[in-house]
C-alpha cells in the first residue's frame, strides 16, 4: 500500500467531514462522485443529487463531527475507509442527541483526484 494513497485519502476524508460542518455544499459537491450512494444509519438511501439538497436544508446544521477511527486500505484505484465517528445535528426540530456509528466510505481515484462513491453508515 502507497503511504502517500493512504495520506491523501485521508486528506479528502477530512475534508468532507469538514464541508459537513461547514455546510460548504461545493466541497461535497466536488467530493462527492456523480454515481454516489449514501446509505444512512436509518437505511435510507440517497444518490449524490439527494445527499447534496439534503445537506443544504435551511433547518439542518451540524454542529461536530467527529473521527474517532479511520482506517484505510487502498486497491489500485479504490480505497476503503473504515471506522467511527460521532456528530451533532440541529434540525427544524432542535439539537439532537449525538449519534455515534460506525462508517465504510469507498473512494475512487479519478482524473487524479479522490472521489467518495459509497459511504454506508451503522448506529452504534
């Protein structure tokens, strides 16, 4: 495994955790690949049109987020990123408990840079 893949995996990963925070829709947006799948802790699912008009709700903030472990494996072109997190969220409804959950996020490596293309999430 390449040192520097694993590096700047972690890198994009940090940034998109970030842009959550942010709520800085164009960073997703470039992160994000355009065949995306987000699967939630809910088991909701979305594609990248969905996830990004979600994550821009007027009502929907968060307020951390929260790696608690990542581990990266790279194949070639993909990396597989896995571990835990925990955020906060407000919501129309108010702040919401924090959720904690284990994460698999598959990135891709496209014209040089890395792409999130699957994340799925697990309430713990």
């Amino acid at each position: 495994m390449s040192r520097s893949a694993i590096e700047e995996v972690l890198a994009v990963d940090a940034e998109r955790c970030l842009a959550l925070v942010e709520k800085d829709i164009a960073t997703l947006a470039w992160i994000t690949a355009d065949d995306y799948t987000h699967t939630e802790t809910s088991g909701h699912e979305r594609n990248k049109a969905e996830f990004l008009a979600f994550m821009a709700q007027p009502d929907l903030r968060f307020t951390s987020w929260v790696i608690e472990e990542n581990r990266v494996r790279v194949y070639g072109d993909m990396a597989v990123v896995t571990g835990r997190y925990h955020n906060t969220v407000h919501t129309a409804a108010g702040k919401q408990p924090p959720k904690y959950a284990r994460h698999l996020r598959v990135y891709v490596r496209r014209d040089g840079r890395w792409q999130n293309v699957a994340h799925q999430a697990t309430r713990v």
